[in-house]
C-alpha cells in the first residue's frame, strides 16, 4: 500500500473522519486502499466520506490478551462492522452493555483516542 494511501487516511482520522476509497466506475466503496478497485480492477478511485452507520457482523470480547498493550483494556469488544457502503471493517464496539451486543446490531461512528491517536469505534444506534 503506498505511503500516501496511510497518511490520507490517517489525517483524516485525526479530524473525527472516516474515509473510503470510491470507485466511481462501479459505484463501490472498498477498504482497503490499493492501487485498483477490487471489483471491476479500474484505477482511478476516490476518496469519499463514509457515513458511520453500520450493523456488526459478528464479535468476540476479548477477556484475556496475550498482548502486552492490551491488557489492561480487558475485557473489549473487538468487532466487525458492516458499514453502509458495503466494506467490512475491523473495529471495536464500545459504550455496550454485553446484554445487547449481537450480530446485526445497528451501531454508528464514534471515536476514541489511544496512546496519542484517533481511532474509529462504533457504538449502539437506534435501528432503522
Ligand atoms: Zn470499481
């Protein structure tokens, strides 16, 4: 992945937002960044500002990590989140009583900030 693909997203981060990379020839959003879409291979994307609404598509809550930066974040959720454009992404859902948590549970943007960085999370939302 080039550098400059990192350091769009990563400043974009820094300002609360979440960017996808957009195909307009196919009309799809993808994640990672690479060089050419996944779907129909046209190079030539773009960025495009993702909404933040999401469903989870499945989770784990991490009681025990063999990592030493996360142990004293136990327990956590780690998650996959479906967002509206079509593109899974690995996250964390906070802010969620573990009674609630479940596949399909509609969750939206939010933000949390680790050692310095802004990182995107997703928390609850009222379905739809
Ligand atoms: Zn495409």
């Amino acid at each position: 992945m080039p550098e400059s693909f990192i350091d769009f997203f990563k400043e974009k981060c820094k300002h609360g937002e979440l960017w996808l990379p957009y195909c307009p020839h196919c009309q799809k959003a993808f994640f990672y960044p690479r060089r050419q879409c996944p779907f129909c291979l046209a190079e030539g994307w773009q960025w495009k500002p993702a909404s933040g609404r999401g469903r989870v598509y499945s989770y784990t809550i991490v009681r025990v990590s063999a990592l030493d930066e996360f142990r004293g974040a136990t327990p956590y959720v780690y998650a996959l989140i479906d967002l509206e454009e079509g593109v899974r992404l690995a996250s964390n859902v906070v802010d969620c009583p573990e009674e609630i948590l479940r596949p399909d549970m509609p969750v939206k943007l939010a933000w949390v900030t680790r050692e310095g960085r802004q990182l995107p999370v997703f928390v609850p939302r009222d379905g739809d």
